[in-house]
C-alpha cells in the first residue's frame, strides 16, 4: 500500500526517492525528541541492524543524528545498499568523529543502547532468509539479557507480514516500532502487540495514504484537547457524578475522582455509601465533594452532563443493585460503566443504553458477551455493538475503542505493558467522564482519555527512570503533562 502510494508521488514529481528518506528521518528524528520514553534516556551507543532496501537508509540516517557511537551491522556490503541507502551511510562515515571509548556490544551501566531494526520493510512476503533470521534473534537476545536496551523498528519489525500479521519465521520483539505514512494492518491483528511494542505514528503529508478500511490508529494529532474559552467557568466545562467505592475498594473511588479533577472537570462530586464516607472524604482531592448515601436510589439522575458507575462497588444487594440499573437509564448524559458496574450488568442482563460508554478489559467482556469466544478482539467489538450500541473501549495492550455512530475501529497506540496493575481503569473513567464533560462527544472524548492516560504512563515511567511499573497514581500526577502535550 504505501509503495503504491511513494510510487504515484515521485511519477507526479511531488517528491523524490532521496527527498521522501530525508524527511522520514527528518520526522523520526523530531518524534523521537519529542517522545518522553526517549527523552528520558541518555543514548550512549546505536547499532543499526541494516538490509539491503530504504528502510536500512532511514535507519542508518536516523542513526547518525546522535551524537554517540554508531555502529551498522548489514547482511551485505554497504556497496550493495541501494543509493538512497548508500547515500546515507556515505553521509554515516563522513560525519565528524569523536573519540569514543570502546564498548562491549551489550552495554553495561546507566546510559542506553539504542537497537534499530532496518533489516526488511513492509514489502516482505516469505520465510526469511537464514541471514536475517541471524541477526532478528541477535536484536532478540540483545532485549532479553541488557536491560538498558531500547529496540526501535523501522515502519514495521523485521519478520511480521504487514497485511496480515503473520510471522515469517524469527520476528523482532520491539520495545517501539516506527510506522512510516500509515500503521499497516498486520500490526493491529492478535498477537501482533508483543512484537510491535509501542506504536510510534510518522505521518507523510508528501505522500498521501489511501484510506484505512475500517481502523485508525489514535496519535498525538487525533488525540487532541480542546481549547477553552476565555469566558468558560466550572458549570459550564462540566460536572461528573461518581458513584464509587466500598469496603475494602475505597482506592478505586478515590482515583476516580482524582483522575477526573485533573483532567478538568469543572466539578467533580463522588457519591458512596454512609460507612466509607469518613476515610474517602479524608483521602480525596481537596476540590472533590463528597456526598454519603444510604441507598444508592438517592444518588441524583441529573444535575450533571456524565457520570461514572461502577468502580470499587463491589456486590451490592439485589435493591441496590437495581437503583443503580435505574440511574443508569435515567440519566440523560454519558455514562461510564466500568469495573463493578460491568459486572453487575451481566449478572443480571442490564439493559444498556446508547448513551453508555463501557470500559470492559477482556475477562469483563467475557462476561457481558459470553459468544465472544474464539471471536478476534476486533471482531467482539463488532458483535458487541450489534448486538449492544453504545460507545465502547476494550482494554487491552492496544486497546480498541468503537461506537455505533463512527464508522472505524480506533486502536490505542500509547502506553505499554508499565501499565498492567490495578487502578488504572479507575483513572481511565474519570478521565473520560471528565472529558466528555468538557466536550460533550462521548467518541472522541473516549479516544482521547485512552491516549493521554497512556501518554501520561510513559512520562511517569520517564520521570521514575524506567521501572517495569507505574502505578496508577502515579498516572494522575502526569495527567496535566499529558495534556498538555
């Protein structure tokens, strides 16, 4: 497809071959300084694992923009790169020199070793061929033993078929993978997370893309906050009622609301019930109001444009239960029924409305759609929605998010496996529920929560030098910088 595409620029003459490298690398270069996993590692050493094609001269390009030791691994002699790629390495070897101290090939220490993988591009159908398959499970052997590696692919890694995910043998396991123009849809299928890593979106203006078929990826341009006006105040950006929390869940109720807060909800009130209410109305954010209930029939089904149900409240009574199936029906605006809230729906065949916005991870989806079995993720999304409109985000590594009135599956591309430990749904439904306030379109606000709580983990991640965990509130605190950016 994007072959297709570069082919039809340069017989128009919009671009040339050597013009098109130059700003791939240009636009890696600024997405890799501007991403804060990379901003917050020192990069001491980039080896560029180089074939043949272009996608070794965008690699090995981008590789001399550091200002580090470069070195290039190739499956041939650099006299048979091709000349966009020979041109850069040309470019490589006549750049300035600095006196670098020899380093093993696996580095030790406190400084990063960048990985590039610029073996094969996205045109590559077949087994690979054993000199290739060599140096895929070397990068693969580099991530596994020197914990201070980053792999980053280039457009696609080496050994995943770009139309339909399959494996061509040994596959490069990336932390990052690149994609040059467009996420091509062998990187979306099942399974294909685990060597894509994170999804790093390089857009191509100079070629125009032909139209995805029925996903798009969320990126930095799609995922974007509104501005408000000069004249707005706190009714008018929104309030989100919470009904959260219990015994033994009183964490889950606080990230809520916290999360909703810092997202900018306009007013953020929190409903539980009488024998929590002394430790939430302690621990919350000062700005949240806490409103204790004896049932939850009294929590209002108005007075706010969204509202959250579900997280931290356990297994209430069969009459609590039904009080909280009636607001969710009586409630005119967005709902966010997520964690519990999920639960109770399919224990006891919740009818749900449009204007719902369920966060289900997959054993809640096994749940609530118990023929999701065997079915692909984005095939339960379909299903789903028939079967159940309304606005719809499945967790998961590349969380998928879809609803009744968009015509496209949206795939997630921030985050990472940082984020797999409790709490972080809890943030992630206050943060919708307040941006839906701010902007009343339950698809884009949902679309949006995910990318920035994502991009929020990975600046958390960045600031606490790379642990393998980042707690969710640890998400909250960087929500304003995600916002941000």
């Amino acid at each position: 497809m994007i072959r297709e595409a570069e082919q039809a620029s340069f017989a128009e003459g919009r671009t040339t071959s050597d013009q098109l490298m130059d700003a791939v690398i240009d636009r890696l270069w600024y997405a890799l300084q501007h991403d804060p996993e990379f901003a917050a590692r020192k990069i001491e050493r980039v080896t560029v694992y180089a074939g043949k094609g272009n996608n070794a001269g965008d690699a090995i390009g981008l590789a001399a923009r550091f200002d580090c030791r470069v070195q290039v691994c190739a499956v041939c002699d650099p006299a048979e790169f091709s000349p966009e790629t020979r041109r850069q390495y040309e470019k490589l070897q006549n750049r300035p020199q600095k006196e670098y101290p020899p380093m093993p090939a696996m580095l030790q220490g406190n400084g990063c070793s960048l990985i590039i993988d610029g073996l094969l591009g996205s045109g590559v159908s077949g087994k690979l061929r054993d000199e290739y398959a060599v140096l895929v499970e070397e990068i693969n052997a580099i991530r596994r033993y020197e914990p201070n590696s980053l792999i980053l692919s280039i457009d696609i890694p080496t050994g995943l078929q770009a139309d339909t995910g399959e494996t061509l043998g040994a596959v490069v396991q990336a932390d990052i993978t690149a994609a040059i123009g467009c996420v091509k849809p062998g990187m979306l299928v099942d399974g294909a997370e685990d060597y894509v890593g994170r999804m790093l979106c390089i857009p191509l203006p100079i070629v125009p893309m032909p139209d995805a078929v029925d996903a798009v990826v969320t990126d930095p341009l799609s995922a974007f906050v509104w501005p408000r006006n000069y004249s707005c105040f706190k009714n008018k950006v929104g309030r989100v009622n919470i009904v959260a929390g219990s015994k033994g869940y009183i964490g889950a109720a606080q990230l809520c609301a916290d999360a909703a807060v810092a997202a900018g909800a306009g007013l953020v009130a929190l409903y539980c019930k009488e024998d929590i209410y002394p430790i939430l109305a302690a621990r919350v954010a000062p700005a949240v109001m806490v409103h204790p209930v004896s049932s939850y029939a009294e929590v209002p089904a108005d007075g706010a444009q969204a509202l959250v149900i579900g997280p931290g409240i356990g297994q209430p009574a069969v009459a609590e239960a039904e009080a909280l199936h009636r607001l969710l029906n009586n409630f005119d605006g967005p709902v966010v029924l997520d964690a519990d809230g999920l639960n109770l729906a399919a224990k006891y065949h919740w009818n749900i409305p449009e204007n719902a916005i369920l966060t289900p991870h997959p054993g809640e989806m096994r749940r609530l759609f118990p023929q999701a079995a065997g079915l692909s993720r984005a095939e339960t999304v379909r299903q789903f929605l028939q079967r159940t409109p309304c606005t719809l985000l499945y967790k998961g590594a590349r969380s998928i998010i879809a609803s009744v009135t968009f015509p496209y599956l949206i795939y997630n591309s921030s985050g990472g496996p940082y984020m797999a430990n409790g709490g972080q749904g809890d943030v992630l439904s206050g943060v919708i529920a307040a941006l839906v306030t701010q902007w009343g379109d339950a698809i884009c606000a949902t679309r949006s929560a995910a990318y920035v709580c994502g991009l929020a983990a990975t600046h958390a991640r960045a600031a606490a030098s790379n642990p393998p965990a980042t707690p969710a509130s640890a998400i909250i605190r960087y929500l304003p910088t995600a916002l941000k950016a």
